[in-house]
C-alpha cells in the first residue's frame, strides 16, 4: 500500500535556486534527498544541525538567548537519557521482539 504524500512548496529567487540546483549536482544529491534529510536531522534533533539551526534562529532574531539556551539543554538531556537507558529505536524494537517471544500469548 503507497503512503499518502503531501507537497512542500516556497519560493526562491532565480539566482538562489541556480545555485541550489549548482551545489546538489556538486554534492550528487536530489532535491528530495537534500530536503529529507534535513528534515530528518531538525524531527530527529540532529546535534550538528540544532547547533546551525540555534545560529540561524539568533541571526535572524528568533526566541531570546535564554529560550535557545533552555531548548539546547533539553536536547542534551534528552540524548543522555536515551545513551544511559540505552533507548534507541533499535533497542526499543529490541525489547518488544524478547517480550514477545517470551510472552507469545499477549
């Protein structure tokens, strides 16, 4: 069964989208490659493109320093929790596959 799709469309100038289209031949990317993983790495909370992502956002005025600050720590803390505990999706699948095969009846 084929999953629902949804457009993301916005506008750029001709100058910007010649370079864009430049770079991801450079880069032997797709626009579709380029935008998933972006968007990937920013729901994923990616470390390396939070800390563009916190530069952008003060750059161009967005939340206070002490806002940036606050959701950076929780990012860090999250990522802790999740090493400590070892709950990565692997791990998570992980413990639902050990569940099931002891308990086959639930």
């Amino acid at each position: 069964m084929s999953e629902t799709k949804a457009k993301i469309m916005f506008s750029v100038s001709p100058r910007i989208k010649a370079d864009f289209k430049l770079q991801l031949q450079y880069d032997s990317l797709t626009q579709v490659k380029f935008f998933s993983a972006l968007m990937d790495g920013y729901i994923n909370k990616d470390s390396d493109l939070m800390v563009y992502i916190n530069k952008f956002k003060k750059q161009i005025g967005v939340q206070n320093g002490v806002q940036r600050n606050k959701i950076t720590r929780n990012i860090k803390k999250a990522t802790e929790t999740k090493k400590k505990f070892a709950l990565g999706d692997d791990e998570v699948d992980n413990i639902f596959d050990i569940l099931e095969k002891e308990h086959p009846d639930l």
